[in-house]
C-alpha cells in the first residue's frame, strides 16, 4: 500500500509549483503595474493565450524544450526554476512541521518572499503592495507558530525596519548619496513580523553573509568599466536568510551559543 505520508509529500510539491506558477505571473505582471488576475495566461512574445495543457508547472516548459508552442519564442528558465523552488519549499515545510497550521503559514511567508527576490533581481526593486501588506499579514505569526509571542513580534517589526533605516541614514550621512533602498527597509520588517525579533537578527547576519559572496563573484563577474555602477540587491539574500532560519535557525542559534561557551 502507497504510504500516506508519501503521497501528501508528492501532493506538497506539486500543489507548491502550482502556487510557483501563479508566482511567475506575479513576478512578471506587477512591476509593470499589470493586474495579476486578467487577462489569463498568455505568450509575452506573440501574446498567443496558453491552454493549461501547455501550462503545466515545469513539465511544459521541458515539453516545450523551452520555447513557446505557437511562435517559438524561448522561454525564459526563470518560469520552471520558480516553480521548482516553490515547489520544494512546500515539500520542505511539510517534512519539517507536517500538515499543521505553521506549515501554512510559512509556505505563504516563503511565497512572498519568491516573489520579491525575483523582482528585485529584475528590476533592483521590492513593491510596497508586497512588503507593505506583508508587515501586516505576517505580524499574525503568532497566531499561527506555537514558538511565536506578540512581544516578538513587535520587536521583530521594530528592529527589522529600525537596524536598515539606521544602517541607510549613517551610509547616507557619510557617503553622500544612498546606498541602502527603503525596500530592504520595509522587508526586513516584513521577515521580523513573521520570525520575531531572533529571526531579524539571523537574517541581517546571513544575509550579509551571502550578500557579501554573492555580490564580490558578480563584481568579478562584471566588466571593469561597469564595477562601479554594478548594483547589487539585497532582498534575495535577506529573504534566503529568512528561510534558513525557518528551517534551521534555531538549530544553529542554539549551536553558536554553545559553541561561545568554549
């Protein structure tokens, strides 16, 4: 017999890239201030409508052999890679909390996050109709998370939001001109709603980490005459620090304090 828990995981991932390719319509859509709901589906190249046959998360595109159906236009791999990570997300979550209302709640959390940090990396953006809204939604985390506190909570909005503003207003005060967005701000304050205050904290040190990496190779990466105008955003990076804290910041918090003690 199938074991159930096999069957919900497979249920988890696919229901995941489903919610990835609702994701890419978002991530498409709402930068250039589209509605995300009409007009359905469609081709951005020939503007041809894409039947749900040719719409199926990841099996499509590699059906397609990445090009579009009706005038061949290649289609960009961003589409499958954000239905995969949506999906894997899902899977994670349930093999982590189960079918449980924290399993919910962070697959929401992770989603906005996707959708932001492809944005930003299109577009060196993060929208307010996303962060904004976001503060308020995720500020419910402790509702939803048994190991969540209001107080937390209000913390984690306040230190997200204040460390970055602080950070912006001394790069300001001492360069001239700006450095930090009010983007990276407002999401911040969006990841300390949703994880607390330790949440905020883990994710500016992550974050920072692999900023710093990632940014050094793609300056490496840029042509000389080009490093000094290469931008390079920092939302993707805080948003992956909030999902390692998801699954494993506490883990590692408590590692690193033990770890002092010697």
């Amino acid at each position: 017999m199938f074991p159930l828990s096999i069957l919900i995981a497979v249920m988890s991932f696919v229901f995941g890239t489903c919610i990835g390719s609702f994701l890419n319509v978002v991530i498409h859509r709402m930068p250039e201030g589209q509605s995300i709901v009409s007009p359905p589906s469609h081709c951005p190249a020939c503007n041809h409508a894409i039947p749900f046959y040719f719409n199926l998360p990841i099996i499509s595109f590699l059906m397609l052999k990445g090009h579009c159906a009706f005038c061949n236009a290649p289609i960009s791999i961003r589409y499958p890679l954000v239905e995969l990570v949506t999906g894997l997300l899902a899977l994670g979550l349930f093999f982590k909390f189960g079918l449980t209302q924290a399993a919910f709640f962070y697959f929401i959390f992770g989603a906005v996050l996707i959708a932001i940090s492809f944005i930003d990396l299109d577009h060196q953006i993060i929208p307010d109709k996303l962060s904004l809204p976001g503060i308020i939604l995720f500020s419910t985390s402790c509702l939803f998370v048994p190991q969540m506190r209001f107080d937390s909570v209000i913390w984690g909005v306040l230190a997200g939001g204040g460390i970055l503003y602080l950070v912006a207003l001394f790069y300001y005060y001492f360069r001239k001109r700006q450095g930090m967005g009010g983007g990276d701000i407002k999401l911040l304050a969006m990841i300390g709603a949703a994880t607390g205050v330790k949440g905020v904290f883990f994710t500016l040190f992550t974050g920072s980490v692999f900023g710093t990496l990632g940014g050094a190779a793609a300056i490496a990466m840029t042509e000389k005459s080009e490093k000094r105008q290469a931008k390079i955003p920092f939302g993707p990076f805080l948003s992956l620090g909030a999902i390692l804290y998801v699954f494993w910041g506490e883990p590692i918090i408590r590692w690193y304090t033990n770890f002092l003690k010697y």
